[in-house]
C-alpha cells in the first residue's frame, strides 16, 4: 500500500510540474511586446494602458514605465521604491540581469497572502521601459523568472 501511495504521489507531483511549466506565447498588441506565458491564460487588458494576463496561478501585469528618461543606473533604487510604495513585505536583494532587446532588475517580495516578482525592463535601442508584475503563489515557484527573463520586442 505504501509503495502504491509513494508512486501515485510521485506522479502526481511529475504530472503538476509538467502542467505548471508549459508555456505559450503572449503578446501586448500596442507595444509589440511579447513574452512566454502560462498556457491556458486569460487576457483582461490589451490596451495602450496596460496588458494583463491571468490563469488560476498567476497574474501578469506589463505597463509602460511613467515618466521621463529613467536612467539603467537608476533602475534597481525606482524598483525599491514601487515595491516599498505597493507594501510589498519581505523584499528579496535586487537582482541585475540583461536580456538581448533590454537590461533589467527584479524582486520578489510578498504581496498580501500571494508571492509576487517585481520588475523594471529598460530598452537597450530607445531607452523606453516598462513595468512588470508577476503575482503567483509557491514561494519557490521557478517559473516568473522564466517568463521575465523571455521578453522581447518584435521588430
């Protein structure tokens, strides 16, 4: 009986992993941005305001960065800031990456009873940036860094 339970909680566990990694592409029609996303998702925004995607387990907001010309070198602290300002608690080091089209920075934190990635994409070409906000639920979740990290912006 053990060995029965053991192998249908293995499977089960397998079975999860591969639902919870499958990707599809998504697209921000106004902006051209696209980027993988959660199979299965929910678009409730495609506008010039914002794009926003949902599934059961995540929920993905991608805005245009307010302001005028935010500098890469001031990225990481106007990060902090949103994230201190929308009361993200338990706020992880900011981390530094580039993608081909854009440099980064990204935090994770707790938003209310939900994890949540924050995260400033500046254009490498034109210096334009935008604002991206992945709400999901497993603290050790994998997958916003995958999807973060697969933006880019068609030519």
């Amino acid at each position: 009986m053990k060995k029965a339970l053991f192998t249908f909680a293995l499977s089960a566990t397998g079975a999860f992993s591969a639902t919870a990694q499958t990707l599809q592409p998504a697209t921000w029609q106004a902006y051209g941005v696209s980027f993988k996303a959660p199979a299965g998702y929910t678009i409730e925004d495609d506008s010039e305001e914002g794009y926003i995607l949902s599934t059961p387990t995540y929920y993905i907001t991608v805005q245009l960065l307010e302001g005028e010309g935010i500098q890469r070198s001031e990225l990481a602290q106007e990060l902090k800031n949103i994230a201190t300002d929308d009361e993200v608690t338990s706020q992880s080091d900011i981390t530094n990456f580039e993608l081909p089209q854009f440099y980064g920075v990204w935090l994770r934190g707790n938003c209310e009873s939900d994890q949540c990635l924050y995260s400033y994409l500046l254009t490498k070409e034109d210096g334009s940036g935008l604002y991206v906000s992945i709400v999901y639920s497993e603290p050790t979740d994998p997958l916003p860094e995958t999807i973060l990290k697969s933006f880019t912006i068609e030519e």
